[in-house]
C-alpha cells in the first residue's frame, strides 16, 4: 500500500518524463535536506520506499518521532542528479506533510501527559490520504482512532433517528459485528451519556460538552460503569485541551491534528 502511494505522487509529479533530463547530463550528486524551523520528523517510512523505487541511498541523521531544530540536516541523499532533481519535490512533500501533521500532534501530547489522558485522530482526512495522515498522527504521538467504518460500530446522532430500540439494537449488534469490536455512542447531554452506559456501550463519546459536564459524567462513570470508557470530542483545541484532559475522560479525539497542522519549512540543497 505505502509502495503504491509513494508511486502514485511520484507519477503525478513527473507525469510524462521531467523535461530537464532531456537537456543536462547526469552527473553523481548528493542532497542535504535541511530543517528550517523546529518540528517533529515524520515521512521516514514513505521517503524510504521513494528512495527503495528510484535507486537512491539516503541517510538519516533523524528518526521518525524524533524533534529537530532549524538548520538541523535531517538526512542526506545521494544519487544521479536526475534522479535527485527527479524525486525532490516529491520526497519533500511526504516528509513536510507528515512533519507538520506530527509537529502539530506532538505539541497536544506534551500539554495532556500529565493527565495519562490518550489523544485521538478522527477520520476528518484528506480523501485518499487517510492512512497517510493517520500515520503522522500516531508518529506524534497520538493513538489513531478507527480508520473506517469497518473496524468498529459508533453510533452518532444521525445513526440514533434511525434505531428505535437502542439496548435491542446493541443486543443484536453483539451478534453480527466482530469479536474484538467495541460499540461507541456519541452523547449530546449527561442524560444520553447515562442511558448509553446502561444499554451496553463500550464507550461513550462526549460531544461538545464543557469541562463541568465531563467531570459530571466521569464521577458517574466511575461509582456506576467503571469499565465503560469515555472520550471527549468537539472543537477542543490547544488552547482548551488540558481543562478537557483535568477531567478524568479516557481520551481526547481531535480533527485539528490533520485540517489545522500547518506547514512546517523544509528544503534540499544539492551540493
């Protein structure tokens, strides 16, 4: 999957064949990719099967995961110089989208560690781009949330209109849906987050509640559902996530790790 999307970009780049190759020769190069302002590296595992397809040897002076600075060399590259100028633009946009995403992830997990509370991607990706961005996510530092539809039964408001006996509904489910499934309820108000927990949800998701609400439902949780988990989620930003995680709830889901995460500078320099 990784080899088939890294040769998709690649092909969208270079489309019929990169013109400047028909003109200069090739000649051995080497590349440097240099940090211009401080992020969190991720783009390793994609920019490795670019430079597995095309022939390159790269070396990285920084891991996945790991933070760097401005003017840090993270890797350097060697190869034809058609080659290089070939892949550059590609290599650089894996390797800045998945670093701002995981720049941005990193700085949500340092402000909730001290809480234990886990923080969660969702599936507000880009099409076609979701096990990518989901990747960069948990390279910061998060834990993906579900990656479908398929991989566990959530039930929001929209999927609630349609079921007019919940706890038969669940009753059934348990019966049709895998093993190792959880079923997730989404609750509007403490009341719905009550009656979820009686009628057998393994977790239930607290949408666009305060911290005062949340804290109301966690002591609930805790003298009446204690294995129930529970998971805030809603326009929770950098600014708001600690009061969230201050709480008790299990974990935080955020979109923003993806649509807000702005890039980060990044640049090769051919020497």
């Amino acid at each position: 999957m990784i080899v088939d999307f890294v040769k998709a970009s690649l092909r969208e780049d270079v489309g019929r064949g990169d013109l400047y190759a028909r003109i200069a020769l090739g000649t051995p190069a080497k590349a440097k990719i240099i940090a211009k302002s401080d992020g969190v590296l991720a783009g390793e595992l994609y920019c490795n099967a670019l430079c597995e397809i095309e022939a390159l040897h790269v070396s990285w002076h920084y891991k996945d995961s790991q933070a760097f600075k401005k003017g840090d060399i993270l890797a350097t590259l060697e190869a034809d110089s058609h080659t290089l100028l070939k892949i550059e633009r590609t290599f650089l946009n894996m390797l800045l989208h998945a670093s701002s995403i995981a720049t941005l992830t990193d700085k949500y997990v340092q402000l909730i560690k001290p809480f234990g509370t886990k923080l969660l991607d969702t599936r507000k990706t880009r099409p076609l781009l979701r096990n990518f961005e989901k990747y960069a996510t948990r390279t910061g530092g998060a834990t993906n949330h579900r990656m479908g539809l398929d991989d566990s039964l959530m039930l929001k408001d929209t999927h609630l209109k349609t079921i007019d006996n919940l706890k038969a509904f669940i009753k059934d489910a348990r019966k049709n849906i895998p093993f190792t499934c959880k079923i997730e309820i989404e609750a509007e108000t403490q009341a719905q987050a009550e009656n979820f927990m009686a009628v057998g949800a393994d977790i239930v998701m607290c949408d666009n509640m305060s911290p005062e609400q949340l804290e109301a439902i966690v002591h609930y949780r805790n003298e009446n559902y204690p294995s129930v988990l529970l998971e805030a989620s809603g326009n929770i930003n950098l600014e708001t996530i600690v009061s969230y995680a201050k709480t008790g709830v299990d974990a935080i889901s955020s979109g923003s790790l993806i649509h807000q995460a702005k890039w980060i500078d990044l640049s090769m320099k051919v020497q």
